[in-house]
C-alpha cells in the first residue's frame, strides 16, 4: 500500500506528487501567466483574518508542516513530466469524523483534456486508502463552469448550497457543496472515471 505521505501517485500522463521549493519557477509562472484567469477563484484573507505566506518558500514551509502533522496534503500536478497546477488535500479531520476538503486548480492551457478529473480522482483514492479517510467534500462557486465539470464528470454528488461559505476573490462568496465517501466509489474514483460507472446507490 502507498504510504500516506509522502505520496507520488500516477495515473496515464497525469502524476501527484509533493509540492516542493524546486517548484517555485514553474509554480510562479503558472499563478502569474494564469492571473486572470484563476484570480475570481482564489482564496482570500477576510479582514481578521491570519496572515498568509507572503513567499513561495513560505507557502511551500506552512504545508510541509502541516503535511508532517497529517492535516493538508499538499500534491503538485504534473503533466507528461510538466508542472500543470495543485491539488490540496486539506482541513483533514481524524477521530469519529474521517473526512477532508479537496480544492484544485490548473493551467489553463492544459485545461478540457481531462487531466484535473484524473488529479482529484487520484487524491481522493488516495485519502480512501492509504490515508484512512471515510468522506472527501469539494465547495464550488456556482459560477465556476470549470470546476463543476470535475465534480460532474467524476459523479460526485452535491448536497447542499452553503451562502458566504469561503472568503474568494476578497469577499465571501456562495458555494455549491459536494462529497463523496468511500462507500459510494468501492472500486475507487479512478476506476468510475475510466470506466464510466455511476456513483454507487
């Protein structure tokens, strides 16, 4: 079995692996040639908020402690060995409760070939084994088009709709909430993907 962290998992040309410092030149230069397009979709510190990193290398030392303390699970996407975006597994929850939070995002010249499905599918089977967790949520802005086609692709169900949920883009904003847990995708995600089957009933 893959540990839990860390993990490098593949899948086709699409692979997860560590965020590391030696990503900090791709990194940047995806964030900054993908500023606008990714802008509307980014995270924000509300006002009171703690700080955030204010570098590269602080980011990447936050979630690397954070990843030894089995809370966030910080994956670098590559594609055909190319630095394609990020896939965090975080707020991870132990106890009687076994579930985390997924957010993403993508360069957009790799976007609509399938390589974000993939991405989120990989985690989640990874948080379903390796790291032990029972169920996995994604919130989304109801304008995101983008992300609501991974969910939907990987039949994902939504369950509710949770009005200023995450502070994004310098406000609080609405979010369209989704899960899925182990019970529902027994063969895993990536199998559902690649096979074409529906959630489980």
């Amino acid at each position: 079995m893959t540990r839990a962290w860390p993990a490098r998992l593949t899948s086709r040309d699409v692979t997860l692996r560590p965020l590391s410092y030696a990503d900090a030149g791709p990194w940047r230069a995806a964030r900054s040639r993908n500023a606008a397009w990714l802008g509307p979709w980014d995270a924000t510190v509300p006002p009171g908020g703690d700080a955030r990193p204010t570098s590269y290398r602080a980011l990447v030392r936050r979630l690397h402690q954070q990843a030894r303390r089995g809370t966030t699970y910080p994956f670098a996407v590559e594609v055909d060995d190319r630095f394609a975006g990020q896939v965090t597994v975080n707020n991870v929850v132990r106890g009687s409760a076994l579930f985390a939070s997924i957010g993403y995002w993508l360069d957009r010249d790799l976007a609509g070939r399938g390589v974000m499905p993939r991405a989120v599918a990989l985690a989640v089977d990874h948080c379903f084994t390796a790291v032990g967790l029972h169920r996995i949520e994604i919130a989304i802005r109801p304008e995101n088009s983008n992300s609501l086609r991974v969910v939907e692709k990987l039949g994902i169900r939504e369950y509710g709709y949770a009005p200023r949920y995450l502070h994004i883009d310098g406000a609080w904003r609405d979010h369209r909430l989704y899960a899925v847990t182990a019970e529902e995708c027994p063969g895993g995600l990536l199998a559902r993907l690649d096979g074409g089957v529906g959630p489980e009933l």
